[in-house]
C-alpha cells in the first residue's frame, strides 16, 4: 500500500511543479513586459539559472527603437564591463598555468618600459589591477580624447601596448595599493601582461581558454548590428530628451584597445554558461575557482568586496555569498547577480543605458528573486 501511495502521490504531484514553474515564467514574461514599457526600453531580455540549468530565457521589445523587427532570443546582448570577469577567468587559467602570478608586476612583464613610464608603476602588481586598486584613472587622464586611441595601428596587442606606454607616464590618481578606484584602463593592462605571458593577443586568449570550452559561439565585440542593417540588437542613446538608435559606426563604442575592460557581447544563453562557472568550489575551468572571491569577501557583514570582475557581498537571499556586476558603455546596460550556494542567478540586459536601464534591470532582478527563492 506504501509503494502505491508514493506513486500516486508522485504523478498527482509532479504536474503541480511543472505547472509551478510555469506560472513563474509567465509571471516573468508579464513583467519583462510592463517593466520596459515602464522605462522607454526598447528591448529587454532575462535569464535565470536555477540548479545549475537555464530555467527562464526571454526577451521583449524591437532591435531598434522605430523598427518593427522584433528582438529574438538568438540575438546577442552588450555586456560592457561584466566582460571583466571574463578577462579575468582567462588571466586566472594562465596563472594555473604558471605563465603569470598574481604577484607579477608591470616592470617584470615589461622590463623594456623601465625608465620610460613612471618608476611608480613597476611594483603594480596583477592583483592590484584586477582589483581596481592600482592607483589609475577610471578610462584616462583629461588630457587625451578617445580619438587618440582609435586612431592607433597595428594588432590590438601592439596598440595595448602603447596604450599603456602612453597612459603610465602620467600620475595615478592614488597610490598604488592603497585605495579602491574603478578602473578599464587596469583590465586592459592586465590583458596586456597576459598577451606578453602568453605570447599571444587578448582576443585569442579569451576564444581559446574560456569561450569555446564553454561552448560559447555567439561572442563577439562592439556593436551588435551589421552597419546599416537591422540584423541584430540596436544601441540606443539617451539624446536631448529622445531615445535616438545608434548605427555601428566608429564612436558608438569604446575604442578596441578596450575590448578587455568592456566590449564583449553574446546571447543571454552563451553568457548564462560562463555564470555557471562560479556555482562550484571545483570550476569547470581550471584556476578559476569560487574560493578565490570568498578570500575577498570582507569581514565586516554589510561590506563589499571586488576582485576578478566582480563586486562581492553577503545577501541573506543568496543564503551568504553573493556576487554582481554591471556593464554599460552608455548605449546598453547588462546587470548579473549570482548566489553560488544556491546554484542561482539572474541575467538582465537592455539595449538601452543610463539610469531607465539600470533601474528597469534592478527591478527585474528583484522580481525574479522574490519568484525563485522566496
């Protein structure tokens, strides 16, 4: 009778838990919906992980703002600085590796730069960099103008180079070790060390090392859309009190030599499987490991933490660990919260920036957590 019993209990009940999730998702669609509609976005997409499988995918709203072709799930999303954590995933397998430490400095990996850039800046270390507290400016100091850096020549690894040949001469803004300033120009310097360790450029690294053993085919970086055509997500800028389209064009993003502080894009689905990764003690990607955050986590309980491309934090919803990070290069906003112990996290982007973004993608992520964990 027992054995029979369970078996009822279990078919009556497992439709139940389907029809559970279910209402979830629907719910989720509902406010994806309202939520851009609420802040002028023109399309919006969401994921969110539940034991370790994509348990909602969706997305709402038109590639650009005027044009009716619908934003499809297969279309790919700017991640702006949530691609730090990539970057530094590939600079945490080399030092797995043993072709870098986290102990390395500027002035060992370039020693040719020795009395070329300011004698402050040999003892930077890699650690310093990945942890935004190398002293530097948060893209450059005021003197320069973008224009300069679009303007260099040769491979991406040539013009990192020069970047920071040119960029170490000046000043920091602080001490190097001493304070926390958010900084793109330390990830491009980082990724600068690791093409000079690996003898290889940045873009190939993060293919070869995290992108397709992850299974990761849509990664690419920039603007999404072919120049002229409607093919792909549109950026949109917030222009005189409009929301105006922005083309691929030169200017409608960072310049190249950035690519590792800020120009990664992909689909929601390629990017769910690099936030797998930090759901385990023992990563699918060797040196890249979730015990290396927790030694960041601060002592004091309501402190946050960074290192390697993510803020770091206590959250009573994510039962203690929880990690985040943003992106936005003004034309998009990505944001991604992650609580390792629960095998859960969710996954907003927007192809639109500034504060409508972010608040639209806060509220979302709110939503999904109250759905599946409360």
């Amino acid at each position: 009778m027992n054995a029979v019993f369970i078996f009822l209990f279990l078919i009556t009940a497992l439709p139940s838990f389907a029809q559970t999730n279910e209402m979830r998702a629907g719910k989720l669609r509902d406010s994806l919906n309202v939520v851009r509609a609420k802040h002028a976005i023109p399309a919006m997409g969401i994921a969110v992980i539940v034991n370790d499988t994509l348990a909602f995918l969706w997305c709402s709203g038109v590639r650009k703002l005027g044009d009716p072709a619908k934003e499809l799930i297969t279309d790919t999303w700017h991640l702006g600085s949530d691609t730090k954590a990539f970057t530094a995933a590939m600079i945490a397998r080399l030092v797995q590796a043993g072709l870098l430490s986290y102990r390395s400095t500027i002035g060992e990996i370039f020693p040719e730069l020795h009395g070329k850039i300011l004698p402050i800046y040999d003892t930077v270390t890699l650690e310093m960099l990945l942890e935004h507290k190398a002293g530097l400016w948060h893209d450059w100091p005021e003197k320069y103008s973008r224009t300069v850096f679009d303007e260099y020549k040769g491979t991406l690894r040539d013009q990192r180079l020069q970047f920071l040949s040119t960029l170490l001469t000046n000043a920091p803004e602080y001490n190097p070790g001493d304070t926390f300033n958010y900084s793109n120009t330390g990830y491009v310097i980082a990724a600068a060390m690791a093409e000079r360790a690996a003898n290889q450029v940045y873009e190939t690294l993060l293919d070869s090392l995290i992108l397709r053993p992850l299974g990761i085919s849509s990664g690419g970086w920039g603007p999404m859309n072919t120049r002229g055509l409607i093919d792909n997500t549109w950026e949109h800028e917030d222009f005189g009190g409009k929301i105006v389209p922005v083309d691929n064009i030169v200017g409608a993003d960072n310049p190249a030599v950035d690519n590792p502080a800020g120009r990664l894009h992909m689909t929601l689905e390629d990017w769910s499987k690099f936030i797998r990764v930090f759901f385990s003690g023992q990563s699918i990607l060797p040196g890249v490991t979730i015990a290396r955050l927790e030694d960041a986590l601060p002592a004091e309980p309501k402190g946050t933490g960074y290192r390697d491309g993510w803020s770091i934090m206590r959250r009573k919803w994510a039962g203690g660990l929880a990690l985040n990070h943003t992106g936005s290069n003004s034309l998009n906003f990505a944001n991604v919260w992650i609580a390792p112990g629960k095998h859960f996290a969710v996954l907003v982007t927007a192809n639109r920036g500034r504060d409508e973004a972010a608040n639209a993608a806060a509220e979302l992520v709110g939503m999904a957590i109250q759905m599946y964990l409360k």
